[in-house]
C-alpha cells in the first residue's frame, strides 16, 4: 500500500504540480491568461532577459500572451489550489518516509526554517513570520499550529484542504458572500450595501452563481467534445482523399509510363514534362491537404491544452478561486467560438491523364484535375430475346471482361463479351444447370459466379456451368421458409448474402460455412463488401445508404439524395479506394444516377447522369462501371 501510494504521489507531483520552466515543485505558482501556472520566481526571470517596456509575457507551455498587470508579476492571480496539491503532496512524501532528510523551508523565500502551519493559508511560517502573521489584520484570527503536529497528524486529505473562510479584501472583517455577476468579483455584504446597490449590478448567491458558472461550462466543454468529434472524422476523411491522391498519382504515372513506351523515342522528352506537371500538381495538391491536416491538429491541440487547463482549475480550485478567476477562464472558453475545421476538398483527390495521339510538335497527353465519367458503351434493348432485357437487375464481371447479367421478369442469366457480344444463358427450369430464379450475382478473385436463386445461394463457373450450392443457415424451418435471398457479394474470402424475407445478412467462407449473421430491418436488395470489412447496403423505400461491420455494429446511416431532396437507391458498389457507389432514383423519367461516397458516408460526386433505371452495379477489371439500366447495361469509364 506505501509504495502504491508513493508512486501515486509521484505522478501528481510529475503531471500536474511542477513547474514547466525549472521543472520543480511549484513555488508562489501565478496563473497566465491561458490557465497554464508559472512559479512567480520563474516568471521575474523570464521578463528579466525580456526588452525593459514590454508588458506582455508568453506562456512557455502554448506560447500565448498574458498583459503583465499595472502591479507586475505579483499581482497575477495566484494559483492557491494548486499550492495546497504541492502541500498534500510534500505531507504524503513526509507520511511516506521520503520528505526526512530536508529541512522544511519558510514560505516567504527567505530559506529561514519553518515551525509553524497556518492552516487557513496552507503556509508553512517561520518563528517572525508567525509573529507577523498574528498582528496583520486579516490573518490575526487564522489558526496556527506548529509544524511538528501538522506533519505527524494523519487527517484524511479532505480535512486539510476544507474550505476557507474568504475575507473581503476592502471591508477585511466581512466574509465574502456575493458575486457581482456584472462586475465579475467576488464581494461582501458591505460592498453589496456602499457600492454594488444599484439595479445595473447583478448580484448573486456564491452557491447559485457557482452552480450557474459550473453549467455554462459543462455546456461549452461538451461542444468542444463534439467539435473534437467532427475534427477526427474529419481528419480522417482528409487521409482517405489524401490517400486517394496518392493512388490516382500512381495509376496516372502509370498510365504516362505506358503510352510513353508505346510511342516513338522523340516523345521521350514530353514523357518527362507530362510527368513533372502531374508531379508539381500532386505535391501542392498533397501540401494543401497537409496544411489542412495540421491547421485542423494545431486547433484540436490549442483546444485540448484549454480543455485540460479549464478541467484541472475545474476539478482542483475551490469556489472562491473558480469565481474570481471566472473572466479567464470564460474567455479562454471563448476559443470554442473560434474553431474553424478545414473542410475535405475532394476534388483536389483526383487525378488523371486524358491522351492523345502525339503528332509533331503536340504534348503527349492532358492533365485532368477533376474525375470526369462518360459512356463507353451500351448493349441491349427492351424485348425477350437474347441480346434483349425486360428487367436487367444485377451485373458481375469475370476476369476476363466477360459481363454475367441477371433478368428477374425472364428469370435468366445471361453471359456477354466486355463489348456486349451475346455467349450463352440459363433459364428457369434449365435442370443441366439446376437455376430457377436467378436474382444477385457476384465473382470471387477466382472466377467462380456466386448466383442467389430463391432460398439458396447457387456458385457456377466463367462458362456458366453449375459447381455447387449452399442454404444459409436459419435457425428454424419455418424461418427458413420466409427466406427472400437478394443480393449477394464477395471480397476477398468471404461471401455476403442479403436476405429481404429473413432481414438477415449472412456471411460465409466461400465453401458456405458461415461466418456471421447480422440482423438488420432495413436489409433489401443490394449489398457490397467494403476493404475494410463492412457490409454497405441500400433500402429503396427507406431512401437511405447504411453501413455495418461484422457483429451488425452500425457505422453510418445516411439519406440519399438528388438536388437536395430524397431520392430511393438500389445498386451499390465499394473500390478498393473503400469509396462507394450507389444508384440513386429520382422518380421522374431518366432522372437517376450513380453517386460517389466517401467512406464515411460523406457525399463526395456525381459519377453518371440522366440513366433510365440503373440498378445493379459491378466493376471491370480495368475499372470502369457497368449499371444495369432496367433495359440495358451500360458501361461508364473513368475519363
């Protein structure tokens, strides 16, 4: 217990109670504008080496300023609470055994032996400070006892630090009972009847005016909690861009290298300027998101420093102190007005390369600034033929390029080349290949089509030959007759099956063995894995986009939307980038849309317009969008 207890007291003394300039005990410590203490000895020195007329101090911990007042350094408020901490501390060190070889000084810095506690001040006397203590007015009634009998007491921390009797400084014999909310000062009844008496001063009750003081800054302490909170989710919104950056940078250095190679050797020379221009826009690009990320710490870290100095006179001052250093403290507090968090600039994310071809004297390609999608092709029509749709609900692509489609109304599926060229198909009832309905579809790295067909999930091959199947657990028959399957997706080694009749999402191996099952009443029809191993899905009557992990722990619901009103999804789409995709329903004739999202949820871009009905999503192996549009299938590529 000594040594628990030894180790406790040498925490406080290290965290909160040495001065940050000669890194000893605090000593006569004064408190700065910013709430931060210095010794009153530390603080002479500093403005000793500082030009004769200046008048203003900085803190060495914030290097913020603090006018010296018309007095000097003495006349900064003192920081008594922290002089008793220094005083419990010195007495436990004594209980302990470690305060024995020191002779115990007087307060008045002198370095004469002190013999005397004053309990009221928490000063330690010598024998002609006791003397003085006992003529001067407004100390003559303090209780005294000798230093021997304060240090063997072993008074629980509580009874040495009771409350004292505060007297007002002007009228010494009355105890001060008022505070004068308008002139910010604690004050007696005298001062309350000669000077504080008219209607523009607001008097109130310690008690009350405490209480009042402790909510306002309960109130604004719990704002800067909540703009901390926006601060980290902003900052790591700015790292997911900035890491976005980075990639674009790569893949368009890349793309330069590649058309670079495939030219002739006199373009070698605009190779390297292209690449320089792309170079110099992704380092002020990656500078501006730097300067974002540190003037958004540099306020958290202002902020934190004021928090935790506001929360330790908060937690250690007693009322009268809290009271009289109440026009600090809420003017510290009025930093919080101030905080101003950068916002994420997603367009400084992108990046790209639009070519050309190179002839004579023209550059090798176009930098683009902005993510710029277009239409790269389009196949099908509304009928029931084999290059025809009659509802075009879910898309996936093997390797190859090869484009599987599924049509809920024709109850096939159907397999194109990347350019739309019509291969083969299964219908319903095909028993060769044992399909039924076919709903959603999605491709594992290993080219293997995960198919949910009515209550089972059904795994084919890049031909379209049956593999094998699995049901997804249910915990009774009967549940397992409500079962709707809808959507299904796979990342990495895992598959992900959306259940609409059950409300269940369920995750397997791809063998079928289950990994988890997540219940959630918002479950429909699309459903994507994300990088980070969240599942991210739509509801289309509820208007929203939703993300949960794993254990079914939501991570954010949002609203989607079009010209600011709410518009339903369907398809949903994750890269590797962890951005997301969805598509977005107006109800008005060719008034929907795919959108991006950041991986928060945020809203960042629209990536296609004016689309008929796009529903299912999936992506190419070179990255470009295919949508099935109700009718059709388009496919969008990055520009």
């Amino acid at each position: 217990m000594a040594e628990a207890a030894a180790q406790t007291v040498w925490k406080i003394s290290q965290g909160h109670l040495e001065c940050p300039i000669c890194c000893c005990l605090f000593k006569d410590p004064k408190m700065l504008d910013c709430l931060h203490s210095i010794c009153l000895k530390c603080l002479k020195m500093m403005m000793s080496k500082q030009k004769p007329e200046t008048e203003k101090i900085t803190c060495p911990v914030c290097r913020r300023e603090t006018q010296v007042p018309d007095g000097g350094l003495q006349s900064l408020a003192s920081s008594f609470f922290l002089s008793s901490l220094v005083d419990e501390v010195k007495q436990q060190k004594a209980l302990l055994g470690e305060a024995s070889a020191p002779t115990t000084t007087c307060d008045c810095g002198e370095g004469k032996e002190a013999t005397w506690r004053c309990l009221d001040c928490s000063d330690n006397l010598c024998q002609e400070c006791r003397k003085t203590h006992g003529r001067v007015k407004s100390t003559k009634d303090h209780q005294i006892i000798s230093l021997g009998d304060w240090q063997e007491s072993k008074l629980p921390p509580a009874e040495q630090s009771k409350p004292i009797t505060r007297m007002c400084t002007i009228h010494t014999d009355h105890p001060l009972c008022f505070f004068c909310d308008t002139c910010n000062i604690l004050i007696c009844s005298m001062c309350a009847t000669l000077d504080h008496r008219s209607a523009k001063h607001n008097l109130l009750k310690i008690d009350d005016s405490i209480r009042s003081f402790r909510s306002e800054v309960d109130n604004i302490l719990q704002k800067f909690k909540k703009s901390r909170q926006h601060f980290k989710s902003s900052e790591k919104s700015i790292e997911h861009a900035q890491k976005r950056l980075q990639k674009k940078l790569a893949q368009a250095r890349s793309g330069i290298d590649a058309k670079a190679e495939a030219e002739i050797s006199k373009i070698r020379n605009k190779t390297k300027l292209l690449t320089d221009k792309v170079n110099k826009i992704g380092q002020e690009r990656d500078s501006e998101y730097e300067k974002a990320l540190t003037h958004n710490r540099e306020q958290m870290e202002r902020a934190d420093q004021t928090i935790a100095a506001v929360n330790d006179l908060m937690s250690q001052a007693d009322d009268f102190e809290l009271l009289e250093l109440k026009p600090k403290v809420m003017h510290n507090l009025e930093f919080q007005k101030e905080l101003k968090c950068e916002p994420v600039n997603y367009g400084l994310s992108f990046i790209g390369v639009r070519f050309q071809d190179v002839v004579s004297d023209a550059d090798l390609g176009e930098v683009c600034v902005s993510e710029k999608w277009q239409l790269k092709e389009k196949f099908g029509k509304r009928g029931t033929d084999d290059e025809e749709f009659d509802f075009a609900t879910a898309v996936a692509c093997f390797r190859n390029g090869d484009i599987v489609v599924t049509d809920i109304n024709l109850k096939l599926l159907s397999l194109f080349s990347s350019t739309g060229r019509y291969k083969t198909s299964v219908a319903q009832g095909d028993a060769r290949h044992q399909l039924e309905a076919p709903r959603g579809v999605a491709v594992s790295h290993d080219d293997l089509l995960f198919v949910t067909d009515k209550k089972k999930v059904k795994v084919f091959d890049n031909e379209l030959h049956f593999v094998r199947e699995f049901t997804p657990l249910a915990d009774d028959v009967d549940e397992l007759s409500e079962s709707d399957l809808t959507a299904v997706a796979v990342a990495s080694q895992r598959v992900a099956v959306a259940d609409r009749g059950r409300k269940v999402i369920s995750v397997h191996n791809l063998d079928g063995s289950l990994i988890a099952s997540i219940s959630n009443n918002m479950v429909s029809n699309y459903l994507a894995i994300s990088t980070l191993g969240c599942l991210v899905f739509t509801n289309f009557e509820g208007q929203s986009l939703l993300c949960v992990n794993f254990k079914g722990k939501e991570m954010f619901r949002v609203k989607t939307l079009m010209n600011g009103k709410a518009a339903k999804a369907t398809g949903v789409l994750c890269e590797d980038d962890e951005t997301i995709y969805v598509a977005v329903h107006s109800g008005k004739i060719r008034g929907a849309e795919v959108q991006r999202y950041d991986s928060n949820g945020a809203f960042v871009a629209t990536v296609a317009q004016r689309l008929y009905n796009p529903l299912g999503m999936a992506f190419t192996p070179a990255g470009d969008v295919v949508v099935a549009d109700l009718h059709s299938v388009k496919i969008f590529e990055r520009m």
